[in-house]
C-alpha cells in the first residue's frame, strides 16, 4: 500500500499522517521526560524521524511510500493553532502581580539578557553569514533573547530554592525576557517587510514599507490591545461572578485569543503569537478563571495541537544541507547564547548587588531556551529572513542548554546553607503539619463525638 494512493479527497492521508504524528510524539516525548529533558525535543526528534531529514538518505525511498511524511497545508494550520494557543497559555501564566512585587531589577536583569544576547547574535551572524545580510544577523540575535525556565523552574522547586530571591528573580525576569522577546521578534518581522505582506491594511498605509510607519503602526497596536484588554478583563471579572468555572469561560477566552492573533496580523502587522500572548496576558488579570482557562487550554495544546506544532518543525528539518560551515556556526551560537545569558543577566545582578555567587545562579537560571526559540526561528524561516538549516543549530541550543541549566544550578546551590527561602519552607512545611495534625485530631474527635450520639 502506497501513501500515494490514499484518497486526497477523503483526508486519509492527513488522517494517517495525524495518528503518526501524536504517536511518535508522545512515545519520544515521554522518553525526554524519562531522561530529564524537556518534551518538546521529543516532539521535534519524533518529526526528524518520522519526516525527510532521515528517510531522505535511505535509498530506494520515494514520496509515493509510507514515509517520509511531508509538510502539507493541513499539517501547517494544525501547527499554526498549537503555536497560537501556546503562546496564550504563555500570557495566562503570566503573574503580573509578581512582576510588580520584583520590579525594577527584574526588569534590568531580564534587559541584559535581551540586549547582549542580541549583539551576540549579530556577531555571530555576521562572522559567517557577513554583515551584509545584516537583518538576518538581527534576526539570530533575536532568537538568542528567548529564555524557557521550566527545567530551572523544575530544578529550583526540588531543591527548595524557588521561592528564595534568586529564584524569584529568575522567575520574574524570564517573564519579562519573554515579553521584549516577542516585541523585538515584532520590530524584526516589521523592517524585514514580513509584517505588511501579511496585513493588508498596513501595506495600504505604508505601501513604501517605511520602517518609521510600521514601528508606530504596531506602537498602535499596543495601546488598543492594553486599552481594549481593560473592558475586556471587568468584563471577565463580571462572568466569573456569575457563571465561574464554566466552559463559556473558555469559549469566550478562545474567542479573545484567535482574534487578538488575527488582528494583530492582519491589521496591524504585527506576529500573530504576539496578540495571543498579549490575549493571555490581559485574561491572566482574572486569577480563578485564568487557572481554569489555562488547565482546558493545556490539555488540548498537550495533546494535539502542541505536538503537532514542532513534530512539524522536525518534518520539515533536512540534514543534506549541513556542512562544516553550519556546524561551526552551531558551535559559537551555542556558546555565545549560553554566555550572552550568564554574563548579561549576572553583571546586571552583581549591580543590583548580588553577591558574585548568586548572580552566576541568576545568569545560569536564564541559559535554558525551548519551545519560544523554536517558535521565533519558525516564524523567521517562514518569512525567509533566516534558512530553514539554521533549525537544527537551534535544536542544538535547545538540547545543550536544556541539560546544562539543571547541572549547573544544582552544583552552584550544592554547598550552600539554608537560607531564609529554606526557613519560610520548613516554617510552612511545619505550619502545613501542625494544621493537618489539627484537622486529624478534630476529626477524630468528631467521629467519636457522632459514635457516642448514635449508641
């Protein structure tokens, strides 16, 4: 049976290729758990080995058969959803209260591990690829900025230490590292001109492509989205009052995500996952509904629309264009973008006085990038600013920087003694005990109380 004969027609084909996909996904995405990496370089190894950048070596292997699956119109808007919503769930995550509570030098340190990663990235771009292409030197800088700390959230929490300065701090400015991530990911795509190809109304206002306009053009759209997320969020407020932990929350919460992507896009200009963060952000106000929204979405996203996303990035991976040239510039972007982090964030720590040990654990707690780099490069390749070959140096950052962070963070924290994060946790661990403790002795004396009244 060949793939070729399947029925277009009848979808047979996006069918098989979906069973596939969730399958090979979730099997490899388990084993990354298993080993203490993060699921989604599962995904995208399950995509490499499902799609061409293997197959396309065996001999003999031709599009009529089974595999190599391909990248199809079906598959590119089932990613393009997954993308969207995780991003959403990325702003309803968001602690805007947290943000305020750390403040200031969370929003320096998260901008030095933006602005040295950035020219880091340019430096590197411009060793190999030349200045000339200069946008495209911007552009993997860009994708240097992108922090993921679930693995340093992960390795904080089992070690007591999450809810300590450092690792407050490093909580707080990843959040914020992620939102001027997405801005310049924006700015980018708006000089490259990918902006006022997709938005119709913006190529009617600037039809020259004038970077100034497109700049204020997406400008604009900040302030209707923050102005109208005001009204939007009472308006939430009133609905979980009245009708709290029902589905309509999450139809109308979907409803605010796909049409914040659309019209950022589309009238604006501006990166369709850069509305739905803003949509998350804005809902995430609502705490109780939020948490409730968040749980709904992330189920779907985790088991669908997720790891279709980047199972799609590792279809559309191929190994036959890597030479000594790619490979070396995976070697130094690996190593700057590891540096750019440890070094730009932990000076910035050392002059908010940090000791020197803490603000090398605050600059190694911000070296772990995944599924936002994955993201940013896709949407990159897709606008033709950067070579879809580029995907796999940034896998490699992925996966190198993924088992660095936990490593090195748990020999930084190895020698040290409790502090005052440790003492609120054994104070709670002890408070959490004597309640407990209570609560059991008040129902023993309860149910002893009811057997004396029944006999």
């Amino acid at each position: 049976m060949f793939y070729a004969d399947l029925p277009v027609d009848g979808g047979l084909k996006f069918l098989f290729t979906m069973a596939i996909i969730l399958l090979s996904t979730k099997t490899l995405g388990l084993l990354m758990r298993k080993i203490g990496l993060p699921q989604v370089l599962g995904y995208i190894l399950a995509g490499i080995l499902i799609g061409g950048a293997i197959w396309g070596f065996i001999p003999g292997v031709n599009d009529d058969m089974l595999f190599p699956l391909h990248q199809s119109a079906e598959l590119k808007a089932f990613a393009e959803v997954g993308v969207i919503l995780v991003l959403f769930m990325a702003g309803l995550e968001t602690d805007l209260s947290e943000l305020k509570r750390t403040g200031l030098i969370s929003l320096l340190i998260a901008l030095g591990g933006v602005l040295l990663p950035l020219g880091l990235g340019i430096l590197a771009g411009g060793m190999f690829l030349g200045f000339t292409k200069f946008l495209s030197c911007v552009f993997i800088g860009t994708i240097m900025t992108a922090t993921s700390v679930g693995i340093t959230v992960e390795t904080l929490r089992e070690m007591g230490k999450l809810k300590g300065r450092v690792g407050t701090t490093i909580l707080s400015a990843a959040i914020i590292d992620d939102v001027l991530g997405i801005i310049v990911l924006s700015i980018v795509l708006s000089i490259d001109g990918a902006s006022g190809a997709s938005s119709p109304v913006l190529g009617a206002i600037n039809p020259s492509g004038n970077v100034a306009i497109s700049i204020l053009w997406m400008a604009l759209f900040f302030a209707v989205a923050i102005g109208l997320g005001v009204i939007l969020s009472k308006l939430f407020t009133r609905l979980e009052q009245k009708h709290p932990k029902t589905r309509r929350q999450l139809i109308y919460s979907l409803v605010v995500c796909f049409a914040y992507a659309f019209i950022a896009e589309y009238v604006f200009g501006v990166a369709d996952i850069t509305g739905a963060y803003i949509a998350g952000v804005i809902l995430s106000t609502n705490h109780k509904s939020a948490a409730y929204v968040d749980k709904r979405v992330n189920t779907n996203t985790y088991m669908i629309f997720g790891p279709v996303f980047f199972a799609n990035i590792g279809i559309g991976m191929r190994f036959d264009q890597m030479d000594i040239k790619v490979f070396l510039f995976g070697l130094v972007f690996v190593i700057f973008a590891i540096l750019g982090k440890i070094i730009g964030c932990g000076l910035v720590a050392k002059a908010a006085k940090f000791s020197f040990k803490d603000s090398l654990k605050v600059g190694v707690g911000m070296i772990a990038r995944g599924e936002v780099a994955l993201i940013v490069t896709s949407k990159g390749v897709d606008a033709g600013i950067i070579d879809q070959k580029y995907m796999t140096v940034v896998v490699m950052l992925v996966l190198v920087s993924s088992v660095l962070a936990p490593i090195l963070l748990k020999l930084l924290f190895k020698n040290d003694k409790d502090d005052s994060c440790n003492g609120e946790i054994k104070e709670e661990v002890k408070s959490t005990n004597n309640e407990e403790n209570n609560a059991d002795n008040t129902s023993v004396l309860t149910t002893s109380e009811e057997t004396a009244t029944t006999t």
